[in-house]
C-alpha cells in the first residue's frame, strides 16, 4: 500500500498498523471502514506470484 499512501492523504490513515488491520473483503475487494479500497482491477494487475507459493502448489 506505500504507493497508494505516498500518493494521497485519502489513504494515509492507513499507516496506522492498527487501523490497517481493519482492512474487510468487500464485493471481491479489500475495504476499511473510512471507505478506503482498492478495485479488484487493481489488486489483479498489481499482484504478484510469491515463489513459496507456487511451489508448494
């Protein structure tokens, strides 16, 4: 999220540990309760594989 809180006041509560563990699954997103998200557009095209991941599949 460092690019997203560098780029606006409208996510820097997010540096917040605490508020940003209030972070909710919304309509196939991620969501805080300030209305604070992200499409799932972007969470897609920014994601990333994690190798860990890949091979223990």
């Amino acid at each position: 999220m460092s690019p997203y809180i560098n780029q606006s006041n409208f996510f820097k509560q997010l540096e917040d540990e605490k508020y940003f563990k209030t972070v909710r699954v919304s309509l196939g997103s991620i969501q805080w309760k300030n209305r604070q998200d992200l499409s799932p557009h972007t969470l897609y095209s920014k994601s990333k594989l994690l190798s860990s991941l890949s091979e223990s599949a």
